[in-house]
C-alpha cells in the first residue's frame, strides 16, 4: 500500500464580469473589506462516522513512488488521539487510489511495511496476508479502502463505501495502521503531514 512523497495542490477559479453599472457596483463591492472565508475540515467517511463520534481530520498527504502518485490519504481520529499512543484510540484511514493496481500486491506490500514493527511468525504472516487479500480488491483511479483501527477488536475495511473485511486481530491492526503512523513508518514524511493536527 504504502510508497513515496506527498503533495497538497489547490486550484482558483476566476470570474469576467460585464460592463457598464453593473461592473461599477462589482468594483465598488470589492473595495470593501472582507473577512477571510474559514474552510471546514472534511469530515470522516460515511461507512465510519458511526464507529468514530466526534471524529477529528488531522491530515492529509499524496503518496508518490519514484514520482508517480499512487493515493491521496486522509486521516481523522477519536477525542483525545495522542499520535505518540495511535494505537491506544480509534481512528479512520482512506485511501483513495489515482491509478490501477492489483490487489494481491497491495497486501503483499502491506505485509512488508508491518515487518518494520518486528518479527512476525510464519503462520501469523500467512493469516493477516490471506486476510488482507481478501479486504483489498484491485483498484483503478478513483477507488476509495478506508480502514477503521477499533483498539482491543482489530480492524474494519470498506471499499468504496461497502463493507469488505473484518479482521479480528488487535496486533494485526495496530502494525497495519502503524504503516502510516507508527516511528517504523518508511514515509516518515508523510506520517508527519497525516498527523499534522493531532497532538504528540
């Protein structure tokens, strides 16, 4: 799942008024002072709201590999969320994809990256990568995983706004989320801007 670097773009429209009084009235409008528009927060996925009252976005950032982007992440966490302590709160995690890949290497990926947090036995890989590509389907441009890390239960899975997997596995879950946010991170960089707005 995971690759390289981040990066936030944003775009301005612009708008050709007529002439005549009309144009006058536009300028003389535009002279006056206005206050800066305060642009809300996304809120979390639909499929997770219930499971995350009170959600709370913390960032978002692109995924890159060799400068191609792979997925826009975005993350949002329960009140009281300590980055130093993610696994210990509920939290949500979507991925929405920007280009086509195969769903078995997306789950062979993720198990590479969880090896990061430590040693994992053999039969214990084979269990979360079967369960893994079972949640993760091939996706093409536009496709939306979000994860749902539940403390003490495991983690949920929705493709596209429908339900996939549920993996009943609290270790599992806290090495797969700790993809994105734990110190064994690969894209400290991009752990970084996920975690942007939550506290240490």
């Amino acid at each position: 799942m995971p690759s390289r670097r981040h990066l936030l773009t944003a775009s301005a429209a612009t708008m050709v008024f007529g002439a005549g009084l009309q144009a006058t009235s536009v300028a003389l409008a535009q002279d006056r002072p206005t206050a800066p528009t305060a642009i809300a927060p996304p809120g979390p996925p639909a499929e997770a709201a219930p499971e995350l009252p009170g959600a709370i976005w913390t960032g978002t950032a692109r995924m890159r590999f060799f400068g191609l982007a792979i997925y826009d992440a975005a993350l949002w966490v329960a009140p009281g969320f300590s980055a130093n302590r993610y696994a210990q709160s509920p939290l949500a995690l979507q991925l929405t994809y920007l280009r086509s890949l195969n769903g078995r290497s997306i789950a062979q990926r993720s198990l590479e990256e969880m090896r990061r947090g430590g040693p994992l036995a053999p039969a214990q890989e084979q269990r979360w990568l079967a369960a893994m590509q079972e949640a993760f389907p091939d996706v093409q441009n536009g496709d939306r995983i979000t994860g749902l890390h539940q403390p003490g239960v495991g983690a949920r899975f929705w493709f596209n706004g429908q339900p996939r997997a549920l993996v009943r596995d609290p270790e599992f879950s806290r090495l797969f989320f700790g993809i994105w946010l734990a110190e064994f991170s690969s894209e400290p960089g991009l752990r970084v801007a996920l975690l942007a707005g939550a506290a240490p």
